[in-house]
C-alpha cells in the first residue's frame, strides 16, 4: 500500500461511519448512555447587518515544499443578509430553482494561483513536470443559507498566462526574502481568458452536544464547468468545539473544500478542530491540459482522481476570525514527484 492510499485511509476511515449514522438519523452514532448527548436543533439564521471581508493565504512553503500549487492569494466580501443591488436581482431570479430558499448574501473577490515544476532553476523545464501558470481572476459570488444548508453560486473570469502576474508576483517575493528566483517562467501556459461557473451546496447537520462540546459534520458536493477546471467534487468534514453554527467551515481558494467566507457568530467566542476530505473527478484542468485553443504548449497527462485531506483551527471572537488548515493532496498528474503534495492555507475574516 502505497503512501497516498495509506494516508487517505486512516484519516478517512471514520467518516463515513459517522455520516450514516449523521444522515440516517440526524445525529451523530450512539454513544455509551454515560456519554449521551443532548442533540442541538439546526435553526435559521437571523438577519445579519453586516458584512465580512475575508483575506486567504495559501503557500507550499508551510508544508516544506516549493512546487505545483505553490500560491495563493484571495480577497473576498460577503455582503449582509440585505436586498440585492438592482443588477443582482434578475441573477437572482435566474438562479432561484438552482440555490433554493435562504437568507440571501451576495458576494465578490479577487484572487491569484500560481503553479510551478519541482525544479524552478532549470530555464528549460522538463517536458513531463508540470507547466509554469498563474491565474488572475474576479469572482462574483451569490449564496442561500437556510441554517441547515449553504448554496452557493461562483462566476469566475480572469486570465491564464503572463497577464496574471506569476512570475512578477513570485519572484518579486523571493528576492525581497532573498531567495533564488525561479528560471522558467518564458515556458508558461500562454495568456488566456478564464471563464468558470461553480455550484456548491454544502449541509450542516445539527449540533451533537456532550459536555461543553459541540461535534457536527458538514457534506458537500461541487460541479466546476469552464475552460480553467472541469470537475465534479464530494466532500465531507466533521468538525469538534463551540459554536459551530457561525460558518459552514473554514474560508480556503477553490478547488478546495471552501467553507464560508463569512461568518455569522451566535455568541462572543467560538473555536472549533476539524478534519476532512474531498474526492474530484477532473474532466479538465488548464494547469496540467495545457491552453485550450493552442496546440504544442507545455502540458502533461492529469488525473482523473484527485483526493485532497486537511486538517486545522479555527477561532473567532466578535467581529474577527482566524483560521488555518492543512493539506495534503494527492498526485494530479502522471509521473508527478514527491507524492503527496502539502500545503497551509491562512484565513483572516472580518465583520463590518
């Protein structure tokens, strides 16, 4: 058995047990009549006047390593639980039978991947390693949340290619912090417009409460179309603390398990530890399948299957939350170096 396949297995072997017994019952699996848990009630939530400003930070360097996915930024705003500005509403309308009821949010960010080969000082890349690509794009976001339920509706445009600022971006950083600069970046994917739908919708199931604790599970699914990811994604995440019921999760940049990035907060102070897992099937993904309407660019032969484990923190208190998860992500390409590929994201929000 190999690594990947070994590490997958002992963090996710508890979770579908536990998801029957979630789903099935609306609960957490019974436990010993010493330890019997009071069940909390999933209620929806009260109007929010304000609104949240959420800044991600994601980079290998947290995990040890320098390639493949090797950053990422986003800046994002979600709106209070307040009427639509007027050219929202007929989106909104659109997108009712999709999302479902709710409190309605609506929402925006920009935000920036950058990809890189495991050798970055060659200025002639291996032909089999991943291409050199950055990602620059806006996202214009609508959610419902019924308490229970968070759906969510992303519209992403933006550039693949120099345009995105990769390389300005990443080697502007390593001679600030006086590192080697990467050498291969005039190897990179050519620039591109990026267009991406996604639809997520993610449950929260009621509150298991023993003690002072609280424990719930949060399954997701995903469906990405656009010349940038083609995929569809299940997931879930059992999470252990206090007041679970001010987000769906903790704020991360797609493809990933995304959480929220707003929270809404029934008490003072809140913290919970979390662990869980997403599978993907990619149709597509411009990072490895090269441009879309070029011929001969870098490219190498992706994955179908990609799984991705994390692990992490999250604290808030009044306004401010921090959160900080760890991933580890299986190969995405064959011939992919290092196996596992390991990751930390840094999550600050903000309410206003």
């Amino acid at each position: 058995m190999n690594k990947t396949v070994l590490l997958l297995t002992l963090l996710l072997a508890p979770l579908p047990a536990l998801a029957q017994g979630v789903l099935a019952q609306g609960v957490l699996p019974t436990l010993p009549d010493a330890l019997t848990p009071t069940v909390g009630i999933v209620t929806p939530p009260p109007p929010d006047p304000y609104g949240s400003w959420t800044f991600n930070y994601e980079n290998d360097t947290l995990g040890g390593t320098d390639q493949n996915y090797t950053s990422g930024l986003q800046l994002a705003w979600r709106s209070p639980s307040a009427e639509l500005p007027g050219p929202l509403r007929w989106l909104n309308e659109q997108a009712t039978r999709l999302l479902g009821p709710g409190q309605v949010r609506w929402g925006a960010g920009l935000a920036q991947a950058i990809y890189t080969p495991s050798d970055t000082q060659r200025r002639n890349p291996d032909p089999r390693d991943r291409p050199y690509a950055g990602h620059l794009y806006g996202a214009l976001v609508l959610q419902r949340d019924t308490g229970f339920a968070l759906s969510t509706l992303e519209i992403q445009a933006g550039v693949v290619g120099p345009a995105a600022l990769g390389e300005f971006v990443q080697n502007s950083v390593h001679e600030a912090i006086r590192v080697d600069t990467t050498q291969g970046w005039d190897s990179q994917l050519k620039d591109e417009f990026a267009l991406n739908v996604v639809f997520e919708r993610t449950r929260r199931t009621a509150p298991l409460e023993i003690g002072g604790l609280q424990a719930d599970l949060l399954p997701s699914f995903t469906v990405a179309l656009g010349n940038v990811a083609t995929y569809a994604g299940a997931g879930l995440a059992m999470r252990v603390g206090q007041g679970l019921d001010a987000d769906f999760g903790a704020p991360r940049i797609r493809p990933a398990l995304v959480g929220s990035a707003f929270f809404q907060p029934r008490e003072a102070f809140g913290w919970y530890g979390f662990i869980g897992g997403q599978g993907r099937a990619v149709a597509r993904d411009i990072f490895l399948d090269g441009n879309t309407w070029r011929d001969g660019g870098p490219s190498v032969d992706k994955r179908p299957l990609v799984a991705d484990v994390t692990a992490g923190l999250v604290v808030h208190y009044r306004g401010l939350r921090v959160a900080y998860s760890h991933v580890w992500r299986t190969e995405e390409f064959y011939g992919q170096r290092g196996g596992l590929q390991s990751f930390g994201s840094v999550g600050f929000t903000a309410r206003f």
